[in-house]
C-alpha cells in the first residue's frame, strides 16, 4: 500500500515536473499606444521575444488610448489594482514616484549611460523610469525661404538670437508671401504648450518653477526675463507673426506643407511627413535669446507600479526592452529619437546623414526637463492658460502674477511636494 | 382680391419652407460633414474645411477610411458593448424607476415624500463628484460568480451597468406622468380587490407608453452616447470598453481625422437606426410629454 501511494506520488510528480519548470509567473503591464497599429506591433514584438527569451516571467499587456492613459492609471492607483509595469510621460514621473504609484527602478544603470538625458527619469536622486526614445522640437523651414528672405542658415554652435529670429518673422511677414510668418500650433492646448513654448522662457533666464528649491514660482515666471518672455511672446499675436489660439488643426497640419507659413515650430514627430512633401525642409535649432538655447525633453518611459509584487520580473523585461534593436525598430517605426548614439546609428533617419540626424544633437544638446517635481502637472495647466491668455491680449504681468499665486498656492497645499524646502 | 390672398398664402408658405429647409440644413450639416468626411483622405478633409467642398463627396472618395479604422480599433467589439450596457441598463431602469415612482405615487408610506424629495436632490449632483468614492466602493464589493464570491468588480459589464440603473430623473419623469392618470381608474381597480403589483402591470404600465418612450429615449442616449469618465476608470480590458472610450484610439500625435469621422459615421449607425424605427413613438411621446408638462 505504501509502495502504490509512494509510486502514485512519484507518477504524479514527474508529470507535473516539465509544467513547473515552465511555469512563468504573470507580469501584467499598461502601455499607452492604443490605437498605434505601429507602436502596438513593436511593443508586442518585444514582450512576445521577452517571454520566449526565459522562463521566469511572462508579460500580458493591456493598451490604452493615449488621450485617457493617466486617468486610467490615476484611477486604478486607487482602486488598488495597478499593473507591474506601466509607461509613464517623463515630466508626470515625479508625480506618480511623490503620489506612491511607482516604486525605484531597479536595474544596472551602466545600460544607460549612454542613453540621451531627457530619456532617464530621476526623482529624488532615485531612478524611476527609463525610455526607449525621445522626441524634439525644431524650427522647420524651407531652405528656399532662408534664401529668398535672405536669411543666414543657423546652426546648433551658432543658433539664431532673439532678435535674428524676430526680424526673420518680420522678414518672412513684410514679403507678402505667406499668410503667417510662424505657425505655433497653438490648437493644442495641453502639454505642448509648456514643452514646446517653456524653452522661450527659459532662454531668456526665466522658468516655470524656481528649479533651486521647487517651493515657488516667485520671480522665474513673473520676474524681469519673464515678463520680457510674455510681452514678446505676446507680440508675436499682435503683430500678426502667428495666428493665435483659433489656430485650427487644419492650419498646424497642412499651413506649412502648403505654403501658407514660412516657420513651423514643430516636433519630429511631424518631420517624416513634412519630408514626403517639403524637398527642402530643413530643421532649425532653437533662438537663443540670450541665456542658451533650449528644447524641451522626456517622453513615455518604462517604470515599475509601487505595487508589484514583482519588481525584479518587470525590471528583467525594462532592461530587455532597452537593447538597441528595439529603439531603432521604435524611430524606424515611428520617427522619434533612439536614446543611445549606437541604436541611432541602426536607423534610417537617424543615422549619419540621414534626414532626422540633425534631431539627435538638438536632443543631445538642447533638451532639458520640464520642471521634475510632482507640482509640475499643475504647473503645466497653469501655464497653459497664462501663455493662451497672454496670447489672447491678457496683460502680460497681471497674468504671470496671477499664474505664480496659483502655482504657489498649490504647492503650499501639497506642504511642498516633498522638496526639501 | 381672392388671386392676391391666395398668392399671400402662397408666398407665406414658400417662406415657411424655406425657413424650414434653412433650419432643417442647419441641423443636418454636422451629419452631412461627418459622413463626406469619411469619405476623404485626412490631407483633402482638412483642406476642404475652409469651403463649402466640406459637405460635398468630391475629390477623392473612398471608403479606406473605414478600413483602416477597423484596423486601428476592435469596433464591432465597442459598439456590441456600448449597446448592450444600454439596452440592459435601460430596460432594468425603467423597470425599477417606474416601480419606484409607482410606489411614490400612489403608496402611502411613512418618508414617502422625503425619500423623493431625497432622490430628486440627486439630480443637482455632479457625476465628477461621486466618480472617486464609487470606484472604491464598486472596487471593494462582493459579487458570487460561477467561481463563489469574488470581490471586485472592475473590468465587468455590471460596473457599467448596476450604478446607472437607478437615477432621479428618470423616477420623476414617471412620477409626474403617474400623477396625472386618472385616479379613478386606480381606485377603481383596488375596489375590485386588485393587489398593488396587478395595478401597476395591468392598470399603470399599459397606459404608460409616452412616459415609457421618453424615459428610455433619454436614458439610452445618455447611456449611448456620454458614457466616458465612468468606464475610463472602471474597464481597463480591452474586451469590455464602449465606444466613447474608444474613441481615443484615433487620436494619435498624427491625427488621421479621416478614420476619426469613419468611427463616428460607424458609432452613429445604431442610434439612428434606434431613431429611425422609433421615429413615432419618439414623436408621439415628445408631443404628448409636451401637452402634459
């Protein structure tokens, strides 16, 4: 009797034995792609490689439209019922690390030594989030109008001043050929307006936040580089540079291909269809206006939800994800910037003397974060709404002030966000 | 004197008409835009819209928008699942709704009109503002399955479906048509020994049919057509999202605003549809809610 239950127990356990070595614990994971048929087939290339490459985990993704990703995630942060892994915009990151959402990143940064900077997201000197690419932003213009305007072409060593890029605005209005000289995309009023615009301010010695001690805007969106920032930027409406918030989307798709603006202050995201129509189309760096010359920088990345069970799983597939071959299979894919030199070598556009290639540096040497603290998603908003009012004829100071009181108010009521004031 | 009255009525007609086409134009542009929309690459639609070309099916028209719209999204999936929370839940509320007001009406029980007076406070509360403690009240809850009991219940029909089913609006529509049906029919019926459940389903429901129409007319396009915030944080399957929710699968960095209006002239089919077979009723019972209010 012993012996047949001591058989029936080996039996039982041999045929259990090739499932077990197999079994590969579940890593669930939320990605913002929905509805990219690109983005979805690449990222699931990935996890379908990374689950045939071990045995230790598998990955399940769920996708999501971009346009509701965060409330989706905001929402199951507190339903308790987060993924292992999620995909985080890089300047909301601080958010989600201060708000308990998102746990360290544990993985061997030397693989990201050489990956661009607005592609690493820090938060309290800890890494929290690592991306595959970045994007940028460029002035397009037609080589054609440089010469026609009779323009000097810039570069990234020698970019164009403030005042050289304001007479070129002048210049390409006062020719009579074009119904704006600037197109801003200003019918986009969510986060481009503090990626795309906020280098303007800083260029001028301004911020969103002072950056020092993240405790208040006082004096960096409301002191002298500031409100030099907003009666310029106000100006731009006034003298009919740019068409202001009634812009449509019509207007910051086609205006430019079509002719209807010299400039297009734009990101690559849009370059790879700008080339299919523009032969000429050239990507300028930004003006310097006279405290260095910025873009903003930090994309989607990959980090670890607070709650995982199993952090070490979710940063084995991170760290699988990030091999060359993929950020290059990304740009190819979808235009953006691969995050190491080496993977941008691999593309088509990013490559030495590919069409994008001049993305790269301006990523590389222009970028810098938006404000990384927790308050920034409220300061986004507010600066939205400052710079479309402004843009709309607000008075410029009375704006900013306004803007630095809620801002400040804000982070009062967040006791500081967890800045060490 | 006869010629020129007659050519006055004539001439008053012909403006009515025209003001009736203008209004009837004004209304239908969306539509019309909509759907010729889908029609054209999104590099020809965008450049239509600054003429009338915008409402015309000119240039070059095709139906690839709507492939490549069910490529991007699982449609068929959305709109299956769409109509079916509405049909469940529109069915369940003007079953419980009209029990509710029947209750309100013609019951006498103690609270009775505080309880209304409760529910139809209701009204003035915004969505946004109960959204966050009902996630974690619907996140929590118990529910017994084929499996036994399981605790939560996101990533399900039912969450979409059992917190709308109730709502004061729908139970004051009903109130107030119950109160003007003849009591005597009601006494009437009692005095013949009818018990409060026959009063309702032989008496009450049959002569309900405008309130009935103008309830589920209300409740299905709200249901249809504004479910949004709700299941954005209660569904997060792929399996179980409506339309409304699926609409941001169209809206990339590169907006394909072709396949955009392909989606919407999609989305927009069961509803006329639903209008269409109804379009009676939905008449009778607007005029007759009209006479009544």
């Amino acid at each position: 009797m012993r012996k047949t239950s001591l058989f029936a127990a080996a039996l039982l356990a041999s045929a259990a034995l090739p499932y077990a070595a197999h079994a590969q614990t579940e890593l669930s994971m939320w990605y913002h792609g929905a509805g990219n048929e690109v983005e979805s087939k690449l990222i699931n290339q990935i996890v379908s490689d990374f689950n045939e490459s071990q045995s230790d985990w598998k990955v399940v993704i769920e996708s999501f439209p971009q346009s509701s990703y965060n409330d989706s995630v905001v929402a199951a942060a507190l339903a308790g019922n987060l993924p292992d892994i999620i995909d985080v915009d890089g300047p909301v990151m601080p958010n989600w690390a201060w708000s308990g959402y998102m746990q360290p990143l544990s993985i061997d940064e030397s693989i990201i030594e050489n990956f661009l900077p607005g592609t690493k997201g820090y938060w309290n000197d800890e890494l929290y989030s690592i991306g595959l690419w970045d994007a940028a932003v460029a002035l397009y213009a037609r080589a054609s109008t440089l010469d026609e305007l009779g323009l000097r072409r810039p570069t990234l060593e020698e970019p164009w001043t403030g005042e050289e890029f304001t007479a070129a605005l002048k210049a390409a209005k006062d020719s009579g050929n074009y119904k704006f000289a600037l197109d801003l995309g200003m019918n986009d009023q969510g986060e481009w307006y503090p990626y795309a615009f906020a280098p303007f301010l800083w260029s001028r010695g301004g911020g969103i936040v002072n950056r020092d001690t993240y405790q208040t805007a006082e004096g960096v969106l409301n002191g002298d580089a500031a409100i030099e920032f907003g009666e310029w930027w106000q100006s731009l409406f006034e003298e009919g540079y740019a068409p202001g918030t009634s812009e449509t989307p019509s207007d910051q798709e086609r205006g430019f291909i079509e002719g209807d603006f010299a400039f297009q202050w734009n990101g690559n995201w849009r370059a790879v269809a700008t080339l299919e129509e523009v032969d000429d189309v050239v990507f300028l760096p930004a003006p310097d206006f006279g405290e260095g010359n910025y873009i903003g920088g930090g994309s989607w990345q990959f980090g670890i939800s607070a709650s995982s069970e199993n952090p070490e799983g979710a940063a084995a597939f991170i760290e699988f994800a990030l091999q060359d071959k993929y950020l290059a299979a990304f740009s190819d894919a979808i235009g953006l910037i691969p995050s190491t030199p080496s993977a941008a070598a691999m593309t088509e556009n990013y490559a030495g003397g590919g069409p994008l290639e001049a993305f790269f540096a301006l990523s590389e040497q222009q970028a810098q974060l938006r404000p990384v603290t927790p308050g920034y998603v409220v300061q986004s908003k507010v600066f939205t709404k400052a710079l479309a009012d402004i843009a709309n004829g607000a008075d410029v100071g009375d704006t900013l002030d306004a803007a630095v009181d809620e801002i400040d108010a804000d982070i009062k009521r967040n006791q500081g966000y967890g800045h060490e004031g | 004197m006869a010629t020129i009255s007659r050519d006055n009525r004539g001439l008053r007609l012909a403006v009515r008409y025209l003001v009736l086409v203008l209004v009837a134009l004004v209304f239908a542009f969306p539509l019309v835009f909509m759907i010729v929309s889908s029609l054209k690459p999104t590099a020809q639609l965008l450049s239509d819209t600054s003429s009338l070309r915008a409402f015309l099916p000119v240039g070059d028209i095709s139906l690839s928008n709507y492939t490549a719209a069910f490529q991007r999204a699982p449609i068929g999936r959305f709109v299956l699942n769409s109509v079916f929370v509405t049909v469940v839940t529109v069915t369940a509320s003007l079953f419980l709704c009209s029990l509710a007001a029947f209750s309100f009406t013609y019951l006498k029980w103690r609270g009775n009109g505080l309880l209304l007076s409760i529910a139809l406070a209701t009204l003035i509360v915004p969505f946004e503002t109960i959204a966050i403690p009902l996630l974690l009240f619907v996140s929590r809850l118990p529910w017994l399955g084929l499996d036994g009991i399981e605790y939560g219940w996101l990533n399900t029909y039912r969450v979409q479906i059992i917190p709308w089913i109730a709502d004061a609006l729908t139970i004051f529509l009903f109130v107030q048509y119950f109160k003007d049906l003849p009591r005597e029919l009601i006494e009437a019926a009692r005095a013949e020994g009818a018990s409060w459940w026959q009063i309702y389903r032989r008496v009450v429901m049959p002569l309900s049919g405008p309130v009935l129409a103008t309830a589920a007319i209300l409740k299905s396009l709200k249901m249809y057509n504004e479910q949004y915030l709700w299941p954005l944080i209660v569904v997060q399957d792929e399996a179980h999202r409506p339309i409304m929710v699926g609409l941001g699968y169209f809206f990339q960095l590169n907006v394909a605003w072709g396949e955009v209006m392909a989606y919407l002239s999609v989305i927009t089919l069961p509803v006329l549809a639903f209008y269409l077979v109804l379009q009676r009723a939905f008449i009778a019972s607007i005029a007759s809610t009209g006479v009544k209010g």
